[in-house]
C-alpha cells in the first residue's frame, strides 16, 4: 500500500519548503487544508512552484490528472496543456 506523503524542509532562516509526490484524492483536500494552514499559521508570504525535477511527460500528466474537475492552484493555472 502506498502512503501519501509531504516533505517539510525548515532552512536556517525560517523558511518553510514542502515538496510532495503524488497525492490519493482521498487525501487531497487534506492536504490542502493542511498546507493552507501551515501557511496561515506560519505567515509571511506564500508561494507555489511547479516541481522541475520531474521529467516533462510525467509533470504535464500530473497537472492534467490534478486539474480535471477544475481544482487549479494559481500559478498552476498558466500551465494548463
């Protein structure tokens, strides 16, 4: 069984960076609500990057799966294939 899984990395100055593979949809808005909230809490500004470390096919077939019923994370939007 796979398990969905965040990775939060704190640099020495305090900023938060969380990286994560593939998410269930069961757990989804989970982590959303969650890195919402890490955000809320933390403050300071908020940013999300698309992943470059992953091959170009596999991230174009992930931002496609993840905007499927039209759930888009902002910068995200401008990458729509």
């Amino acid at each position: 069984m796979n398990s969905d899984k965040l990775t939060i990395e704190i640099s020495p100055d305090g900023t938060l960076k969380t990286s994560a593979d593939s998410i269930s949809g069961a757990n989804h808005d989970n982590a959303e609500n969650f890195l919402r909230n890490v955000a809320t809490l933390a403050g300071g500004k908020s940013t999300r990057t698309i992943r470059t470390d992953l091959p170009k096919n596999v991230l174009q077939k992930a931002l496609q799966e993840h905007m499927k019923d039209g759930h888009t994370h902002g910068e995200l939007d401008s990458h729509k294939h």
